[in-house]
C-alpha cells in the first residue's frame, strides 16, 4: 500500500478532487497548510501597510491506495495541479505498513 500526499494551490482542489473520484481510492483526506518551499517570499502592500508574505498557504490533499493503482494516483495530480508556474506544490509517495478500520478491524488493503 502507499500514502501519496500532495500540497497544491487552493485553485486546482476541485479539479483534482473530482479526477480523484473517478479513480479506485479509499478515500481523500484535504487539509489546510501554510509552508515555504523554493518559492521566495514576498512583498504585499495592503491598506497602506506592507506585509512580508513567507508562508503561503496551500492544500494538502492525502489518498491512500494499493500497489497496483498509486502510479494512476501520481498520474492524476501532475495532471490536474498543474498550472506551469512556480508553486505548483510537491507529491510525495511513501510505503504504507499497515492500515487498520477503527470500526470494523479490517487490516491492510481491505482497510482502506
């Protein structure tokens, strides 16, 4: 199993999301992030003050999935986050030990 997780730009979540349903997942999980990654930060000038902008705020979007579809998964953000400029965000694929259904016990594929 692998845990792919996103951080994209607010604006591509609902294109995403709705790639994200036509695939065989679980499920997804969005969070609310702020972070700094190669992008510099930035300068606002906002009712006569300015504001230096270092964490930007961005979505986390988190799906757990099998062996056989995580390519499909990755596939499905670089297609859909995308916008060609900096600050698209990352994705990150990491093996998943063990899940487990708080309600049934189910473990490992069957779980998610």
């Amino acid at each position: 199993m692998k845990k792919i997780e996103g951080i994209i730009k607010h604006h591509r979540l609902e294109e995403l999301k709705l790639a994200l349903i036509g695939l065989p997942v679980g499920g997804v999980t969005v969070s609310e992030v702020r972070g700094i990654g190669r992008q510099s930060e930035k300068n606002e000038h906002y009712r006569g003050t300015d504001y230096r902008i270092d964490l930007r705020p961005k979505v986390r979007v988190e799906v757990l999935s099998d062996d056989s579809q995580w390519k499909a998964v990755v596939d499905c953000f670089l297609v859909h986050a995308r916008t060609g400029q900096p600050g698209d965000g990352i994705v990150l694929v990491s093996e998943l030990d063990d899940a487990i259904r708080v309600r049934t016990g189910e473990s490992g594929p069957s779980a998610i």
